[in-house]
C-alpha cells in the first residue's frame, strides 16, 4: 500500500527543512558555545586547552571593562525605559483620541523603526559633528556655540548622545504597540465613566493603565532585551569610545573573539550575559502571569 | 446659560484639547523627518558646500551624487547584492515556515510538541552569545569569506537569516493553519489529492495573508541585516547596504555627500514597501508583541 506509506513519511518530510536549519544553526551552535567556553582557544589552531570555568571566573571577578560596558548598556535601557516608553505612551494616548491627522502621525512615527541602525547612526554621526554637524550650527545660531562640541567624541556626552539616537529609533515600535493596546480598551468603559462624572485624569488612572499593565510589559521586557544588545548603532557611532564611555556587552564579545582571538572568552561573557538576560525574561513572565 | 452656549463651550474645549495634542506631537513628528530630509539635502550638495551650506533645499541640486555614490562609492554593488540576499532568505523563510507550520497544525507525533516549544522559546530567550558560535561553526564549514570563492560565503550569510525567522513566521502562520477547517483537505483528498498538492493547491493559496505578512516583515529584517554582514564578509562586492555603509564611512569618513547619497540609495525600496503596506507591516509587529 504505497499511499499509506507516503502518508506515514510526508509529516516528516514537511518538518525537515526547518528542522534540519534549526539543528544547524541554533542547536550545534547553543552546544559549541556551551562547549568552547569551557576551552582557552585562539579560533585557528587545532589544539584548545581546556580550563574548565576559569573563563567564568575570569569574566565575573577580573573584568573591569565588560562590567562597564554592562553598566553603561544598563543607562541606555533606563534611559529608554523612562523616556522612550513614555513619550511612546503620550503619543499613543493622543493618536488614539481621534485626533486629526492621526494615521499621519503613526506613518511618520514608525518611520525610524523601518531604518536600519547602521542608517540611523551615520545620520546621527553628521548631526552631532563636532566640526561641521548642524546640531554645533543650530547652537551657535541660538547664541549657545559655547556648549558646541563633539558630541560622540566628547566623554560626557558620547553615552547619552547614543541614547539619544537609540530612542529616536525606537519610540515609534513603543508608540504602535501601545496604540494596539489602547485600541482594544472598550469605548463603553470611558462612556461609563464620563455619564458618572470621572475626570479624564480620573478616566486615564482606573481605565486606561490598568487594563494597560500587560502590554506596558511586554514593551518593557522588549525594551530591556532589545537595548542591553544594542550593537550595530555603537558600531556605526562611536565604536566604544571615546576610549571605553560607550562600549556594552556585544562590542565587548565582538572585541574577545575577533580583536584578541579568545574564543572560549567571548563564549563565556556570552553566557553569563546571556543568563543575566534570562533572569529579566523569566521575571517578566512571571509577572504577566500574575497580572492576567 | 442656554443649551446652545454649553454645547458651543464644550466643542471650544475639545478643539483646544485637539489643538494642546498636536502641540505634543507636531515637535515629535518633525524630529523624526528633519534627519531624513537633512540626509537627503545632504546628498545633493558638493564635497565644499556641505560644510558650509546649512539650506535644507540646496540651490543647486548636485543629482550626480548618486550616480557617483551608485559606481564609484559601490552602492550599486551593495545594492544588487542586498537585493539577492533578501529575495532569497524570504524564499527560504516563506517556504520552510509554511511547511514546519502546516505540519505542526495537522500532523501531530511524538516530538513535534517539543520542537514547537523549542523553536517558540528562542523568542524568548535571549543568547547573546550565539553569534560567536556562529561564526565558529561557519569557519568550520567554510562559509566565512577568505578572500576567494563567492557563493560559499553567501550561503553563510543566507542560511542563519533563514533559520533566524523561522520561529516568528511559524509563530504567525500556525494559527492561521489552525483557523482553516479540515473539511477542506478531507474533500481535497476524496477527490484523489495527495498530502503534497493539498498543501500547494488548497492550503498555501488560502494562507496569502498569513505569508504576506511573513514575506514583509521577514525582508524588513533580512534588508537591515548588519551583524552577520559584519562576521561573514571582508570583501566588498559581496557586502549587502548595511555593510557596505559601514565600509564606505570608515574608508571616505568625510565625503557626506555620497555618504548620505548611498544611505537614501539603502533606504528608498524600504521606505516605498512601508508606505504602500504600513497596515500590514504595523500590524504584524503588534501581533507579534502583543500575542508573545
């Protein structure tokens, strides 16, 4: 009975291209990474030295500049947190209110979300210019040119200069998810709420942000994973410096294995900064468990 | 006070909370395309004005820029090649999901619960690290570029694109199989039809959207690719845009016309896609967030 037979293997067959690519280039690497970091290994020779946790240890007790880097991703995602997710908020809160020119408005506030960071960084690397950015320009016409600099390349500023561009990319993703949010609280509530005299303060506290709490969530844990990985915008910017005042984990990584050839190294501060990422993940499922 | 006063006072009130609105907004929307248009503006002055000519509309608009950009920077190269990765990772996505997808809609077995799970937790959990593995296992196989042979290292760059998107497209087109009733395929296969054409014929022209939506987003993300440019290719008529950007600043760090020329280059077939299917796009994105 050779339809029944082809019956029996065809669920198999339609599996096996995404199963064949996940074992390949998600499972095998999960286990090399696991593995190497075990291992002092230059990436070329054949011969790895293996030295058990040391790399761990080395990471977590002897790493000044990774935990900087930590620390300095950790102000960007703040910052995002805070500031991003809140002017997202506000803009959502008013394009939900019918206000005119709405779907503009979201047209033009996704539009950084679309462009890549690389794109986004060498246009914000022009801005900020030291010599000839329009952002020096536009100070010395207001009568400001004294606090005129070179904003990547200055050290108080390189960090919350990036920040700066990182949010400018991203409130626009905030914004829209926020927006799909609001759109699936119920008009009837706030008609409710109106006829028994609630202010729109009031309407905003017991409505709007309660039945909010889930995607608020949602939008912070994606925040949160999104920029402790940023990456590819430090690249395009500043590269880390001025000396270390911008680097964070993945520059760090990226720095372990290609810049001083420690393989098992950078496997190691992957994972350890992989598992600090964990515990934010899992805490936040945790939490919309509860909430829902 | 009349009926006709209160009514004209409380639209007086509305127009005003429209109009404090737009305050909020109007600033927010003009941050986001001053930058754009300065790119654009820049892109049409000469090596001498750009520093010194801060007009948004340049009185002699320099079009050959991109020419220049599109020959001399590269641009062209970068852009044909961008091109061809993206066809061919949609392809590879769109083709692989739908058929993992379906198969995890319809035909259950032991294991396939599993693999769901763990294909859907790599949403979830974050592995910083994986790209050193990556790049390990890549150096193994050969598909790194070394300076020689081109279709190696091509393929490196395509096939973790595509395993990378598998999780979000089966994410969205499971559902959607889930939704469409048996009784279509039952009466398909009484007719003679085998599991294969009922999968080509019936299934797939009826998950058009679905796929839409997965060909979009997944060319959104395959298009910005940066860091798997950045590990894969030295050479520079294999970079795709984003790499080629990237090359192109480090190499010629002051010519910001033709810079800014080959970034409008990178983003014009991305901004068209999202001006003409920003529905889709936004809502695919919100449902990728707001379901997970």
């Amino acid at each position: 009975m050779p339809s029944i037979e082809r019956r029996a293997i065809a669920p198999y067959l339609f599996f096996l291209p995404a199963l064949l690519l996940f074992l390949a280039f998600s499972v095998y690497p999960f286990y090399l990474l696991t593995h190497t970091s075990l291992f002092e290994w230059d990436g070329i020779s054949p011969a790895k030295t293996f030295i058990g946790l040391s790399n761990y240890w080395n990471v977590l007790a002897h790493d000044r500049v990774f935990w900087t880097s930590f620390s300095q991703a950790g102000t960007i995602t703040l910052l995002a947190l805070v500031l991003q997710n809140a002017l997202a908020l506000l803009l959502a809160i008013a394009v939900n209110r019918r206000l005119a020119g709405g779907t503009l408005y979201r047209t033009v506030f996704f539009l950084p979300p679309i462009l890549s960071e690389i794109v986004v960084g060498l246009i914000w690397f022009w801005i900020y210019d030291g010599n000839f950015g329009i952002l020096n320009e536009a100070l010395s016409h207001l009568g400001l040119a004294r606090f005129a600099r070179a904003w990547l390349a200055d050290p108080n500023t390189a960090l919350t200069a990036v920040a700066i561009i990182h949010m400018w990319k991203g409130f626009g993703w905030g914004f829209v998810i926020f927006l799909a949010g609001l759109q699936t609280i119920p008009e009837q509530l706030y008609e409710a709420a109106r006829v028994d005299g609630a202010s729109a303060w009031l309407r905003f506290r017991h409505i709007t942000l309660p039945l909010l709490v889930p995607v608020c969530v949602v939008v912070s844990i994606l925040t949160i994973l999104g920029t402790m990985q940023i990456f590819a915008l430090i690249i395009a910017t500043t590269g880390g410096g001025p000396g270390y005042h911008t680097e964070v984990p993945i520059t760090r990584i990226f720095h372990s294995m290609l810049g001083t050839s420690r393989f098992g190294y950078a496997c190691a501060q992957g994972i350890v900064f992989g598992l600090i990422l964990l515990v934010f993940s899992l805490a936040q499922m945790r939490f919309q468990r509860r909430v829902s | 006070m009349t009926g006709g006063t209160v009514i004209a006072l409380q639209r007086l009130r509305q127009q005003a909370a429209q109009w404090a609105w737009h305050v909020v907004c109007l600033p927010v929307a003009a941050s986001c395309l001053f930058p754009l248009a300065w790119m654009v503006s820049s892109s049409l002055k000469t090596q001498q004005t750009v520093f010194t000519d801060f007009s948004l509309i340049p009185a002699v608009p320099h079009v050959e820029n991109y020419a220049r950009a599109w020959i001399q920077g590269r641009f062209g190269i970068y852009f044909l090649n961008s091109l061809g990765y993206t066809v061919l990772v949609v392809a590879g996505v769109v083709a692989c999901s739908a058929l993992a997808a379906y198969a995890f809609s319809r035909f259950t077995f032991r294991g396939s619960g599993f693999f769901y799970k763990l294909l859907l937790s790599t949403m979830l959990i974050p592995i910083p690290g994986a790209f050193v593995a990556l790049y390990i296992l890549l150096n193994q196989l050969g598909l790194i570029d070394q300076g020689s042979g081109q279709w190696l290292p091509r393929l490196g760059y395509i096939l973790p694109q595509i395993n990378g998107g598998l999780p979000f497209a089966i994410f969205i087109l499971k559902p959607f199989f889930d939704g469409i009733p048996k009784e279509l395929e039952e009466s398909a296969e009484v007719d003679g039809c085998g599991v294969l054409g009922v999968f080509w014929h019936i299934m797939l022209p009826l998950a058009r959207p679905a796929l839409g939506v997965v060909a979009l987003l997944t060319s959104l993300a395959a298009w910005n690719e940066f860091l798997l440019a950045y590990l894969v290719f030295s050479r520079h008529e294999l970079m795709p845009l984003q790499r080629g950007l990237l090359a192109f600043h480090g190499a010629h760090l002051t010519e910001y016309p033709l810079l800014m020329a080959g970034m409008v280059i990178s983003i014009v077939p991305i901004v068209a896609i999202y001006l003409v299917m920003q529905r889709t796009i936004i809502q695919g994105i919100t449902a990728g967030a707001v379901k997970g």
